[in-house]
C-alpha cells in the first residue's frame, strides 16, 4: 500500500505524541526498539519521496 505525501507528512508529525502515550500508558513495551523501527520506516518513506519528485 502506498501512502501519500499528507499521509508520510502526518505520520511523521505525529510520531513523537504516539510514542509518548506508548510509554506512558503501556510500561511492559520496548518503546526504545519502536523508535528505532518508525525511524528507519520514515527514512525509507522521504527517500521514496525524494526520487519520485526528482523523477
């Protein structure tokens, strides 16, 4: 499935807000290996942007 751009774009402004109710509300999760996860997904997603804009 493809995201668009507003898609990726709130995604990634939302992040931060969705790991701090994970944290605060669920305390037996790995929030440390999520971040790590969400980051290289955001990574991939602007790298995708980036070549669909420059081509």
């Amino acid at each position: 499935m493809k995201n668009t751009i507003c898609e990726k774009l709130m995604w990634n402004a939302m992040t931060p807000t969705i790991f701090q109710y994970i944290e605060k509300n669920y305390k037996g999760i790995d929030i440390k290996q999520m971040k790590n996860d969400a980051k290289k997904i955001i990574k991939k997603w602007l790298r995708e942007l980036l070549i669909s804009v420059v081509f």
